[in-house]
C-alpha cells in the first residue's frame, strides 16, 4: 500500500498500518511528540485530553504547593511550579537493612 492510496482513502489506515513494509534504514523516519500524541488521538481512539484533565485533578487534589517531586505508585511526578513537567518510572532497589555502626569506627 502507499501513501497515495490511504491519502485518496482507497484502504483503511489499519489495512495501510498492517502492509506496511520498513524501510532501508537509511531512510529512518524520527515521530515528534505532538505526532505521536495526534497518532494516538486519532488512530488509536484514545482522548488525550480527557486524560490530561483526569491527571491534573488526581495530582491537584494530593500535590502541595511548592512540591518540586512527588512519588506515587512506582511513578515519579517533577513539577515546575504548578506545571508537570516529565514523569519517570521509579527504580526499584533492594532495600539494605539498617546496620548500627560500632562505636570507635
């Protein structure tokens, strides 16, 4: 399938995705954020913005003013004053049990 086709809708976009073939790697394609956040809206049915409020009611209800980092269910939240502005995947590290040091050491 080509472009042209999907552009003149002779096939389906999901028919087009699915025939795709890739390409030499010479001819990689780089997908921005605001594309990959329309591909999502708009091919995968999923409201971006619908989401976007439910996340900002969820974390105003439980962020303090002036909080910089929150940690939430594996997640950690960085804010820029009221603005969230990246989320990470919290490591998880085997906790060492907490050793007195003797005295003199």
């Amino acid at each position: 399938m080509t472009i042209d086709a999907y552009e003149q809708h002779e096939v389906s976009f999901e028919e087009w995705r699915q025939n795709a073939k890739p390409t030499a790697t010479g001819n990689r394609i780089t997908v921005s954020d605001h594309a990959l956040l329309r591909y999502l809206e708009r091919a995968c049915g999923m409201e971006i913005e619908a989401m976007r409020e439910e996340l900002a009611g969820i974390l105003s209800a439980i962020v303090r003013p002036g909080r910089q980092t929150i940690v939430r269910d594996g997640l950690r939240f960085i804010f820029r004053g009221n603005i969230l502005t990246t989320v990470y995947q919290c490591e998880t590290r085997e906790r060492r049990p907490y050793r007195l040091r003797a005295r003199g050491r």
